[in-house]
C-alpha cells in the first residue's frame, strides 16, 4: 500500500526502515519520496538516515526510532508539502551503514613503480581483503554514492579501484622509509597495513577509511621478479665492499693510533732521560750516539761478540762523541770532553740544571752560581778562603800553594 492510500484512507502512520534484505549494503536510497505526517522511521543501530531534498541534504538522523513530525524533527519544515487534507514529506532517503564492512576482496596490477633500493622499474601486483567505514555519511552520498540506487557490487568496484591507487603510493614510501626493495615488501605487511589504512586519501575524500587490512600478498611477474633479484645481488656486493673498506680504513687508523701512542710515550721518556740522568741535551745526544754505534755494529757482525767486540763498539761510540762535542763548541758553546783533564784539575756539578763541567764561578749550561771547592793550607791542613794570600793558622803565604791538596792538621 502506497503513501497515496495510506492519505486516501485517512490512516495517519506509516513504517519507514531499510529492508532486511539489503542491511549488508552501504547505503540503501528507500524506494519512496512521500512520507505522510506521523510515519515512524525506524534507523537501526549501525546506520543513519540522511535526507535530500532538490539535490542538497536537509539532515541526518541517527539510530532510534522517529515519528515525522516537525515538533520533534525541525528539519521536517524544509520538506513538507500539504494536499489532499494531509501533510506529507517529500524527500530522498539514504540508510547508510556506520559500521564496517569487512571480507570485501581485492586485487590486481598496481601500476608501473621504481623499486626504491635497486632503481629497477617492475609492474608489481596485490591481492587480499580489507575491511572498509563509512565516517562521513553526507560525503559518501554526495561524492561517492550519488542519489541513486546503486548497488554495492558497482561501489565496491569503485572502492578497489581507488585503494588500488593509493595502495602505489603508500607501497613505495614504506619500502624506501624501510630500505627494503618491493621484493620484500611481504616482510613489511605489519607496517604496510597501518600505512594503507591512515594513508588512502583518494577513499578520505569521498568519506571512506579503510578499517582493517586482512592477509595481503605483493607478486612480481617471473621477469620482473629475476630482475630484481639479480640488481638486488649486486647492491648486496657492493655494500660488502664498501664494508670492507671501511675496516681496512678502521685498521690503519688504529695502527696509526698505536704508532702515535708509542711516539708519544718515547718522547716523554727521552724527555724524563734528558732531565733526571744525562743532565742536559748534549749528554743525551752523546748517549744516545754510543747507543746508536753499538747496535749498529752487533748487527753487522763488528766486533766478532763478547768483550772485545763490546769494547770495540764502546769505542767506536766514544770516538763519535768527541766530534760533536767539538761541532757544538765551534757553534760558541763551551768544549767538554769527557775525561779530559779540566782547569784546576776538578769538575763541578751544577745543583740546578745537573750539568757537570769544569771548575769556575758559573754554570756553563744555565748561568746558575756553582759552589765553590774549599782550599786548605798545604802547611798546617787549616781551612783558607779562596782569596786569602796567607793562612790565618801558620801565616804560609798561598800565593805558591793554590790547588795543591792538604797535607794533614798541623
């Protein structure tokens, strides 16, 4: 019985809802655009109502049940129309689910792609399921569905359609985030599921999200895929040397750092050598000269071993010593030989700098006061200054006895 009877005959209600029939659809456009004063629309609790009237939406009610009535609807006024002694609505109904619809599967080339990590252009494939939500039910009528009474069947194809294209997108920024190739894209379902569903903008803008992904497969023709596996190959070479390279670099950097390590320690201790025992650097370098010899003749054979062949390099160090003593003093520094008689017949030990030297009144090294050796009277054995002429003991005149050693008390 039709709107027109229901008026005719005077009967004030009529029932409105989406047939058990059609309740897996997404939307559903009720076959009727008359609904008398007082209907009861009944909208189940996973879908609303939405109404249009000349091609734009005068409102949208949620789950329940509604007498049309526009004390209780407001938006009712926007679609009344009074004939015929009664007050009926005219308008176009949508039921559109608000829960997700899940198993809907798909697949099918994904379009030509440059594989992030080999630059190889391969037509790579998907298949599998997801489930899809409608979050905008205006959006989805007016940009997706239409005012018409499309079934699901053509929807759903559109839907596919459009994942597939997002699907590309979302594939190849996954995969170079990851540094993984489209080969093993199957390896990366966890986070290629999150990406498809918080980044499909072609099915945002027509009100649609994809609510869950269910197994999904990515396949490469038998071409494509040996490709790939020969480029990933040679990637794979070339890291490794690369790698290789690196340690070898890491090698020599730790040798050089082991080699610095030991310059640096000889040098400190040549530095505590010259100021502890050789007193200054001309000893040192005489020292190290001795030493130099020495080895140099046990390697090639010089001496013939043993004491001898030790007095041999002794001497031979001994006879280099005395030429850079006598270069260092035609540069203006004072000569020295070692175990040559000295002035005065003493040596001196500087108490600053260590330097041994003969006798006088100032450090030939360092300029310091040397101390002076104590003078005794050859005749009595009593102390004398070094400037006094006679001795304060006996009166002998010292003028004949400098240098000479005392004789004993007298």
């Amino acid at each position: 019985m039709g709107v027109f009877d229901f008026v005719k005959n005077g009967v004030r209600e009529m029932m409105i809802a989406r047939p058990d029939t059609a309740k897996q659809l997404l939307c559903y456009k009720h076959p009727d655009q008359n609904f008398p004063m007082y209907s009861q629309l009944t909208v189940d609790s996973d879908e609303c109502a939405v109404f249009f009237k000349d091609g734009r939406v005068v409102g949208v009610l949620p789950p329940g049940r509604h007498t049309m009535q526009t004390q209780n609807i407001p938006f009712l006024n926007n679609i009344v129309n009074k004939f015929t002694g009664g007050d009926v609505f005219i308008a176009e109904l949508f039921f559109v689910r608000t829960t997700p619809k899940r198993g809907i599967p798909f697949g099918g080339p994904i379009g030509l792609m440059e594989d992030p990590m080999t630059n190889e252009l391969v037509t790579p494939r998907i298949f599998g399921e997801f489930a899809i939500l409608v979050v905008d039910p205006v959006r989805f009528v007016i940009g997706y569905n239409g005012q018409t009474s499309a079934g699901d069947e053509d929807n759903e194809k559109w839907i596919k359609d459009m994942f597939r294209a997002g699907v590309k997108n979302v594939l190849g920024a996954v995969c170079d985030t990851e540094g993984k190739s489209l080969l093993q894209a199957n390896g990366l379902r966890i986070q290629l599921s999150q990406a498809f569903m918080q980044n499909a903008p072609d099915l945002a803008e027509m009100g649609l999200r994809v609510h869950a992904m269910g197994d999904f497969q990515i396949t490469f023709s038998p071409e494509d895929e040996g490709r790939l596996k020969e480029a990933q190959a040679e990637v794979a070479a070339a890291k490794r040397d690369v790698k290789k390279r690196q340690i070898n670099i890491g090698g020599a950097q730790a040798d050089a750092q082991a080699r610095q390590f030991e310059l640096d320690q000889k040098f400190q201790q040549d530095a505590r050598y010259v100021q502890q025992l050789a007193g200054n650097y001309q000893n040192y370098a005489a020292g190290q000269a001795m030493m130099g010899a020495g080895q140099g003749m046990a390697q090639h054979g010089v001496g013939g071993g043993g004491v001898a062949g030790l007095a041999a390099q002794a001497a031979v160090g001994m006879g280099m010593v005395g030429p850079m003593m006598g270069q260092m003093a035609g540069q203006g520094q004072p000569q020295f030989t070692p175990g040559a008689p000295q002035s005065g017949g003493s040596v001196s030990t500087c108490s600053k700098c260590g330097a041994r030297q003969p006798q006088g009144k100032f450090c030939i090294e360092c300029g310091t006061a040397l101390a002076q050796a104590k003078k005794f009277c050859a005749s009595c054995g009593s102390e004398v200054a070094p400037s006094a002429k006679f001795c304060p003991g006996c009166g002998t005149s010292q003028v004949q006895q400098a240098g000479a050693p005392p004789s004993g008390g007298g």
